[in-house]
C-alpha cells in the first residue's frame, strides 16, 4: 500500500499589481505556498494554498504527522490535522473572504493536503481527478474577466502592461484587454474602492460597451444597506448577481429582500456553521465556494449540492494563484452540475508567472480539463525555486492590504461599511 513519506511545502512569492480594493490595495509581491506529498517511485501530490506566516506555521505544525498517511484516506487526514491544531484560529488581516473560526481554520490547513491526495489517488488509479469527483459535466470550466480599480503600477515603479483603472474609461480599456487576450464572456468588477455612484457609473459603461455580456460588482461589503439598496436599484437589469454589497447575514438578508437581482458571497457565509442562517434567511442566492478555505475539493462538492437543495447557485471564488489551484478549480468546476455562474480568477493579473511545467492556458473565456492522471499537471522545479527566491528576497511575510496602502496614504482606513 502506498504510503505518504514526505511533506514538502515552499513558500512562494510573484510579482503582483497595484489592485484596490475596499481594504486597501494589493502589495507589490503576492504570497503563496506549494504543497508536496511525497510517496516515493517519484509519485508526487500537489496542492497550493495561502504563503502568509500564520498560515505557513500551521502547515509546517501539521507536516510531520502526515508521514505514513494513506493518501486515499482524507478522514483520517481531517483527524490529524484536527489533532495538531486544536483550537488555533489564523484570521487573515485583510478580511476579504470573511470571519475565521478554529472550525475554518483547520479547513484552510486541510485544503491543499486533500488536493495533493486526490492528485495522487488520480495518478495510483490513472483516471483525472475530476472523475473521482463524479465526473465531469463539462470539458470546459468558464472564468469571468476580473476587473480592478488600480494605479498605472506600484509606486515608485514602473507602469505594468495593464496601466491605470480609475474612472468608467479605464474600466471599459481593461475590460477590452482581457475580452480579447483571454475571450471571456462575462464580467466582474472588484468595486469599494470609489463611492458607489462612481462604481454605477462605472457598470453603466461596461454594459454599453459588451451588452450581451453578463455584469457583476463585488463591493466586500462597503455599502450600508441602504446604499446597497441604492445601487441595486440603479443597476436593475443590468447584473446577473451583486456580491457582498453589505457585512453580515443579517444586513445581506435585508438587501436580498429588496434588490431584483440575487445577492452572492464568499463573505457572510463561508463556512459549514453559516449555512442555516445564511440560507435560512434567504440572505443569499450565490455561494462563491472556494475549495481553499472551505475544506478542499470534496467537501466544495458538498456546499454545492447543499446550495441546490436550497436553491442557491454556486460559482467559485478567487485570490491570487498560480496554476496548482486554476488546475484544482478546473477539475472542481468541471465535475459540479450545479455550478451556475463563470467563476473568478486572477490567473490574467500574474504577468504568465507559474510554477507549472505546462501553464494551462484560457481560451475562449474557459479553461480546458486536463485529460491526465490527477490533477494532470506537472511541477518546474527550477520555477518552483525561483519563486522561492522571491519569497526570501521580498520581504514580505503576511498579506497587508491596508498597511500597504497606509504608507502611500497615511489618511487611509479601512471601514466596512465606508458608504
């Protein structure tokens, strides 16, 4: 029986542009960490999850006790796991995807472990991953073209190929860029960065210049309720959902009630312990799952028939990464009837950075499944370094988008709700 007999994980850095948004703004190096599991015969299982210190403390806590650990044996995984952290909570400081709790926390740590098994179940057995998920439904998993406010660069640097974004012009020039380069067919803009009525305005352009393409803005709950209703007033046939427009359940259930198009969230509800209120006050009609913080790609599967059950839709959420988790989305995606909605990535704003040997690539707004035994992609050690490298030299340990954003302007705070 094969038997897992070493636990790598590198912590990672790319180069990563100026995006706003609600909290602050993106630092000039994004922080990841690649997970490997190692069963000998050169047999290799990949995960990738967040590179903050807190986070990477964890991992390394949890490591050692996953040597001799069957790789088809993800419960008895969860149960080490749990057994290693006990009661550790690890928020992270930006906020963007929400509260923590020990119970999500450990789900975190879980992820990456759960996708580098599947990655060597699917390798043991020959078959891709997305058929231990059930199968696939679709060849295809559709992305949405993720749009930002942002400077022409970082301070101090030089402008990036994407320039700036900070008025309803620079939106529709990025929408364009990313249109054509990548082919998608829908649309998000990351918005509480300017008041809301500039951010209107903003989806008023967008739905001039691609009329048949869907719309959607994601505020990370900057709005009050009121403005919120607002906003979904003046938007009115023109979104396909509005993400996290205000904080909590409560709040959301209240716009819900009151706006025409559904509410989505990868903020209010973002855990198995936010279910029965989230859901049984109607606060939302979208669950932004993100295998990352909800526990891997099974129980991803779970949350989504759990939102078909009670008539939620279901699209995926998007940080920073690099290839490990496009190729886990993709396998994700591809096995889920329920998935209703393109989901989001930011795979076009790392410059074609990847730790892959082979980037899967976007064409045509989706991403191909790979055919390959497990996730069906495969590592560049000499990428893998080099970004180590980066890790080493840039300095940064914990993602900080408000500190970052306090040193260029000091009068900055973040506030939820600021409008």
């Amino acid at each position: 029986m094969m038997r897992i007999q070493d636990v790598v994980i590198t912590p990672i850095a790319f180069a990563d542009p100026p995006l706003l948004n609600s909290a602050g703004v993106h630092e000039p190096w994004a922080l990841r960490a690649v997970v490997e599991l190692r069963c000998g015969d050169g047999l290799v299982g990949l995960g990738e999850t967040y590179g903050d210190a807190p986070h990477l403390a964890l991992l390394r806590a949890v490591a050692p006790a996953l040597t001799g650990l069957d790789p088809f044996d993800t419960n008895g995984l969860l149960r080490r796991i749990r057994a290693v952290l006990g009661d550790a909570d690890t928020p992270d400081r930006h906020g963007l995807t929400g509260g923590s709790t020990p119970q999500k926390t450990a789900l975190r740590v879980l992820s990456p472990f759960e996708v580098a098994c599947l990655d060597l179940q699917g390798q043991l057995v020959g078959r891709p991953v997305v058929d231990l998920l059930g199968g696939r439904v679709r060849d295809e998993v559709p992305y949405s073209a993720y749009l930002f406010y942002k400077w022409a660069g970082h301070p101090g640097a030089a402008e990036d190929e994407y320039g700036p974004a900070l008025d309803p012009d620079g939106i529709v020039a990025q929408a364009r860029l990313l249109v054509e380069r990548y082919g998608f067919g829908s649309i998000k803009l990351k918005g509480g960065v300017l008041p809301p009525e500039q951010e209107v305005e903003a989806i008023h352009a967008l739905r001039a210049a691609f009329p048949a393409h869907p719309l959607r803005i994601d505020p990370n709950a900057a709005w009050t309720v009121e403005t919120s209703l607002r906003v979904a007033a003046e938007t009115d046939g023109l979104l396909e959902y509005l993400e996290d427009p205000t904080p909590g359940i409560p709040g959301m259930a209240e716009v819900a009630r009151g706006a025409t198009m559904p509410l989505a969230t990868n903020m209010c509800v973002v855990s198995p312990d936010d279910l029965p209120e989230g859901f049984g006050q109607r606060a939302v009609g979208v669950v932004l799952a993100d295998h990352h913080y909800w526990g891997g790609l099974r129980r991803s599967a779970e949350l989504a028939a759990t939102c078909r059950a009670w008539g939620v839709g279901v699209s995926m959420h998007s940080n920073s990464h690099l290839g490990i988790s496009l190729a886990a989305m993709t396998h994700l995606g591809a096995a889920l009837p329920e998935l209703s909605y393109a989901a989001d990535t930011h795979a076009p704003w790392q410059y074609g950075e990847d730790v892959l040997a082979e980037p899967l690539r976007i064409v045509d707004g989706a991403v191909r499944v790979p055919d390959a035994p497990g996730l069906g992609v495969r590592l560049d050690p000499d990428a893998l370094a080099r970004l180590h490298e980066n890790y080493l030299r840039c300095g940064i340990r914990e993602r900080d988008d408000t500190a970052y954003l306090r040193s260029i302007d000091p009068t900055f705070e973040k506030r939820r709700p600021r409008w």
